[in-house]
C-alpha cells in the first residue's frame, strides 16, 4: 500500500509503527488524488497571480474579481473511477462535491459545466455509461437546483471503460465573504454539519488512485451516494450560518472524509481534537477508521468562535440538518481522534500533508516522433460528401439530447443558454455585467502533441470567450493521463502541463485552481492525454452578448484569422489517419487575435461570432447557419486544408454589410488577417455556387439525437 519511502516517512512523523486507524488515515490522505505526489513538482510551473485574482490554487476553489465588489469562484474535478463503475451516482455526486467546494469559499454556486468522455456509441457499455452519465448529472443538477449550461462531449476508443467525467462550477460571492479551509483559534469548537456518516464513499480517494482493472464491481462500495434535495438545504443554511461571522474557517468533507480536518489545522498552524463517537451515523457500530474516512455526502465541517457554537446549530436544526459539535481546535499541531474514551489516532498536523513526492522517470512515446512524420493521405471528396459527414460525428453534431436534459434556466440567470454560442453567458442579478463559461480539450491534439495540444486547449477556451464578447479572466483545469508510473504518461503529462503554463502566461490567463486525475486505464486502453480547461470570462454588459448564429440575411460573412492544418483534424481522423507534425501556436497571434475580437465586440461590429474548431471552416459556417436559420452564399478555394483544418486560430463572423473595412481595420492593427468570403440569406449553404439545404444540414446535425433516441 506504502513505498518504502512512505512508510519510514509515516514512521518518522509517528516516532513508531501507525495502528490500522492511522494507516486508514494516511491510505487516503497520501493517495495521489489527495497528495498530488507524482504531479506537485510540475504544477509550479503554472502562473497563477494576477492584479484580478483573489485566490489561486491551494484553497477550494480559485476567486477572481469581477465588478462592483463581486467576485467569482470557480474549480473543476473529477469522478471518472465512480462513473465507470456506477455511471449515474458516480456523476451525481461528482455534481455534488464539486457544488461544495464552492461553497466552502464563501460563494453561492449559480452554474455548472461538464465534460464528457466516452468509448464509441457502437460499445453498448460505452453508451450504457453515457446515458447513466448524463442522466446523473441531470438528476443531482436539476434537484438541487443549479443549472448546467455548458459542456462538450467526446468519443474514442481510448475512453472506452474509463470514461471522464470533469465537471466544473462557478458561484459568485463578495470579495469580503471568502472563507477560508483552515482551523483557528485553540478552544474554538469545530461543527460537523448536514448529513449523517455511512459507509458509502468508503475509500474512494484510494479507488481514484489505482488502474481500473480486475472486478471493478467490487469498486461500488467506493462509490458515493447522494441527496441532492439534502444538498440544497446545505447550501442555504450555510450560506445563512455564513452572514453571522460566527463561522471562522470551512471546509467540505469529500476524499478523505473527516481526516482532512488534519490538513485544515495544518494550514492555520494548530491541532485539532476530535471524538468520534458525536458524529451522527446513518449506519450503527461503523469502526473508527471508517467514520474518519467516510466519504458520505452533504456533509460540512466548521470551526466556530467559541460561545456562538449553538447559534450556528440552531440555523442548520432549521434547516432539517445534523450539526453537532464533534471537537475543537487544540494548541499542539496535532490531529487526535478518540472513540468512546480509546485514542484512536494521534497524528502530528503537517504529516497529513506531507507525502514524499515521488521523482518518477519520463520518457517521450515513440509515437510522438512516427506521428509528426507520418504524412497521411488527403482523400478527395466532394466538400457536400464530407461536410455531413462531419456534420454527423459524435463529437461534432448536436448535443441537444445533453442538454435538453438539464434544467439550464433555474436561477434565471441564464443568458445565452447551451448551444447557442461557444460559450454560456449568466448574469449577475441587480448589475449590468455577467460572466462567461467554457470547458474545452480536444484529447487528439494532445495525442500527437502533449505540449502543443494543451497550448491549444488554453487557447481554445480563450476564444469561446471572447467570441461572446467576454474576456478572460482565469482557467481552471483537470488534468485526465494513465499510470504515472508508466514513464510514458509522466512525460505526456508534464509537457501537458508545459504547453499550459505557456500558454497561460502568454495570454495572461491566470490558473487558478484545478485538479489531477491519475490511473485512467484499463487493461486495454490507456486515455487519451485530456487536460481539460474551464474558464471564466467577464461580460461587462450582457445585454450585448453574442451568439454564433447567423442573426439575419445580408449580412457579410468574415473569416477573421488564420487558415487552418489538416494534422490532426477530425477530417483526418474520419476520411485518413492522424498523422503530420502539430503547427506549433503562436502565442503572441494569438492574443493578438484575442484582443482583435474583443475590441470588434467593444465597437459592435460583430453580429454573429463563431469560433473554427472541431471539423474546420465549413463545419463552422454550416453551424452558424443551423443556429440561426439562415442560409449563406460562400465564394473559397475548395482545399481541404482551408476548408475543413483546425488549430490555427480563426472565427467565422457576420457584419452589416459596409462595416467590412472597419472590421479589417481593426484587424490590421492587431496583425489578425480578415477575408471577405461571403453573404447571409436564402435556405442553403452553398460553396462557389452549389449548395447543401438547411434541412439537410440539420438532418446530419441531428445524428447523436437518432442514436440515442432512435
């Protein structure tokens, strides 16, 4: 269970050999999805200061500053071990813990985000795991009332039997309410609130941390249930408990369970005394290393000012919950857990969080230099043939069956709801200014290309920023590679983390919080190298938000930007094989392009605005046309390079026609290149004269929607 290393290291804190109590402790605790043991060395590399930023990485969840003294806090994690075992609790409570780091910073959460990967529909477990998934999401999403308004969805061979399930959530708070995960005060009690304490959960930090292979049915236990109605309730007494100052330090009880109010006394420098036998249980006689490491849900723990602790109970009592005082904050940097008058566990503060980093090896696959080598053949096709085709791909078609099922309007503060541009947009109720939300990877760049697939992934969620109007304000990211053991993965994995921290710098896009997520792999398949990035923008007036449909006929259609490549593109993937050597991004175009669009938007140029992605220019125009419900007229070269590749940074937009050379003008001054390619109208997407109707394209586009509700 321990390297050697481990164990001398757990035996030096101790001064002798750890009871089973303990040794549950640290099993959970120095696991890599709570240690971080394999990646902390290449998690410095990533900038995460900025005048804007109120918190990065190292609490709950990172804070950026919007307007007029709000703030948004947002993280994403994952549950991709529970989700391949148990698809919709696995999920649900994926949702639900994610909610809870938010509000363990002091926000309301007002948002969720998810993102998707699966082996092909043709897998019937693929698809098994695809509806369980979303269906979970729904449910805990819906029930506790929080919507989900953006997302992307993903298909490959390498997902199948480790699906991943990232899930993301933003909430808004002012900056003078953030609460931080730490312990202070000696004397002052500490309050477990909201659920009782069972046996479901149990070890799931430990479960996150190993390969899923062998019987992984045995794995449910692992698997977390939860209550999203007991979640809601949560959320509102503690946010009510919040408003009485009386609550000092806070933090939700996800891996690890109750062990980690270790990590919250290390952080304020202090010990923390606890007795077990306070904590409500659902199930009677659970041991003592079972209630500390249960990861039950709905569940909060509090350290209190001293003399307040029944007004904080009262409140939560209200609201139908637990809350019971089960310790209190100790002088001596220790974490001691009694039961029923036997010291069960004593344990120095800072152990609790000091696993030994592991130096692992690394070393580059030898597919990385085949591939870039390769020089795969162009087929040629008719540009109809292959753009319903495209069209008709998983990962490229509609994904209104997604999130038809989510309730992505409660709250009300929903602008630009799911599907209608590259990114969501939320209000901010009594201002003039909202936030955007993205979540984007394309796992088969980062295949190819570990360091410049995540460069494009940064770069990918920036512009479905600013294609809204919004501008970037932070990232938060989840990190999704294999066995770190495997020297392979490690170097994936690190030039992931390069081509991140790069392209963050150069954007100015700070990281402020994330997550790792290591052993995503089967006996067959290793996953796709997936750094997930989520981003938060900022829409100084929502009114003017932008969407990606084509709003009116005669209008002028602009591409403004670069061509694309082929190298790796889903035309690639579906007419050829991928192969060709990544065009490195430019970083420095990049931001220019950024700030090209924003300024577009600042001058309200731009009426429709539409990032080039997933299947290239054509693919963009054919959705801009789908999404309004208006034809186009395209006069382009009919190369497949400029018409179906990716990668290189451009936008399909619509103008008023005689506001083509203002755009240019602006264009040019940031070094962006912008071409006149055709006009709005009429109920076809027509190429240099022949064309595809509306109903056609929708019937392609339509493709996810008819398999999985055939």
């Amino acid at each position: 269970m321990f390297t050697p290393e481990e164990s001398a290291a757990i035996k030096g804190f101790l001064g002798r050999d750890p009871n089973p109590t303990e040794e549950a402790v640290f099993s959970v605790l120095w696991s890599e999805h709570c240690s971080y043991k394999s990646s902390r060395p290449y998690l410095k590399m990533l900038p995460t200061e900025a005048p804007w930023v109120v918190q990065g990485p190292g609490e709950n969840a990172g804070i950026v500053r919007l307007m007029n003294g709000w703030c948004a806090a947002f993280k994403m994690e994952s549950h991709n071990h529970p989700s391949a075992v148990e698809p919709v609790h696995g999920a649900a409570t994926g949702i639900g813990g994610i909610i809870r780091d938010i509000l363990s910073v002091g926000a309301r959460p007002v948002a969720l985000a998810d993102s998707l990967r699966f082996g092909p529909l043709s897998d019937e477990r693929s698809k098994w795991l695809f509806e369980g998934v979303v269906h979970g999401i729904s449910l805990y999403g819906n029930s506790v009332g929080i919507p989900t308004v953006a997302g992307e969805v993903y298909f490959d061979e390498s997902y199948k039997g480790n699906p991943l399930v990232n899930v993301t959530c933003v909430g808004l708070m002012r900056e003078e309410d953030f609460m931080r995960a730490r312990l202070v005060g000696p004397g002052n009690p500490i309050i477990l609130a909201g659920s009782t304490t069972g046996r479901d959960g149990m070890g799931g930090a430990a479960f996150a941390s190993e390969d899923l292979v062998g019987d992984t049915e045995k794995k449910r236990p692992a698997v977390q249930v939860g209550d999203p109605f007991m979640e809601k309730l949560l959320i509102e007494a503690t946010l009510e408990a919040l408003q009485t100052g009386a609550i000092l330090g806070m933090q939700d009880l996800g891996a690890g369970g109750l062990s980690g109010l270790g990590e919250m006394a290390h952080r304020g420098g202090l010990g923390a005394e606890i007795f077990l036998e306070r904590v409500p249980l659902r199930v009677r006689d659970l041991a003592s290393w079972e209630i500390l490491i249960s990861e039950s849900q709905e569940r909060m723990v509090l350290c209190v000012e001293r003399g307040r602790e029944k007004e904080i109970i009262d409140i939560y009592r209200k609201w139908d919950l637990n809350a019971e005082v089960i310790g209190h904050v100790i002088e001596e940097p220790v974490f001691r857990a009694w039961h029923r008058g036997e010291l069960v566990a004593e344990i120095p503060s800072e152990a609790l969080g000091a696993c030994p980093v592991r130096n692992l090896p690394r070393r580059e696959p030898g597919r990385i230099a085949l591939l870039s080598g390769k020089i795969p053949r162009i087929p040629d096709l008719p540009w109809d043939e292959a753009l319903l085709r495209l069209l008709s791909e998983p990962d490229i078609a509609d994904k209104t069956w997604v999130f038809r099922q989510y309730d992505y309007t409660v709250m009300t503060n929903t602008v630009v709801v799911p599907g209608q541009a590259d990114a969501a947009v939320l209000r901010v109720k009594g201002e003039l200014f909202g936030l955007s939300l993205t979540v984007d990877c394309n796992g088969r760049y980062v295949y190819m290309d570990p360091r410049e697939g995540a460069r494009r992934a940064v770069c990918e969620a920036a512009r479905n920023t600013v294609s809204v109007g919004a501008r970037p304000l932070g990232l938060t990211d989840c990190l999704n590679f294999a066995n770190p053991e495997d020297p392979e993965v490690l170097w994936e994995f690190a030039e992931a983390v390069a081509g991140i921290a790069e392209a963050s710098a150069a954007l100015n896009i700070p990281v402020v919080s994330g997550n790792v997520s290591f052993y995503n792999q089967t006996e067959t398949h290793k996953v796709f190298p997936t750094p997930v990035i989520g981003m938060v923008g900022l829409l100084e007036d929502v009114s003017k938000a932008c969407r990606a449909g084509f709003p009116a006929p005669g209008l002028s259609v602009l591409l403004v930007g670069r061509r694309g490549s082929l190298s790796g593109s889903a035309f690639q993937a579906v007419f050829s094989e991928i192969g060709g050597r990544l065009e490195q991004t430019d970083l420095a175009y990049e931001r220019n392009l950024l700030e090209a669009i924003l300024l577009l938007h600042e001058n309200g140029l731009l009426l429709s605005c539409h990032d080039v992605s997933d299947g290239g220019l054509l693919t963009a125009l054919a959705e801009s046309c789908i999404l309004g419900g208006i034809g186009a007229r395209i006069s382009l070269p009919e190369s497949p390079e400029l018409i179906f590749g990716e990668g290189r940074g451009a936008f399909v937009v619509s103008v008023k026609a005689g506001n083509e050379s203002a755009v240019a003008k602006i264009a040019d001054k940031y070094g962006v290149p912008v071409m006149s390619i055709g006009t709005t109208g009429g109920d076809e997407l027509a190429l240099n004269g022949k064309g595809i109707s509306l109903s056609a394209l929708r019937e392609a586009y339509s493709s996810l929607e008819k398999e999985m509700e055939p």
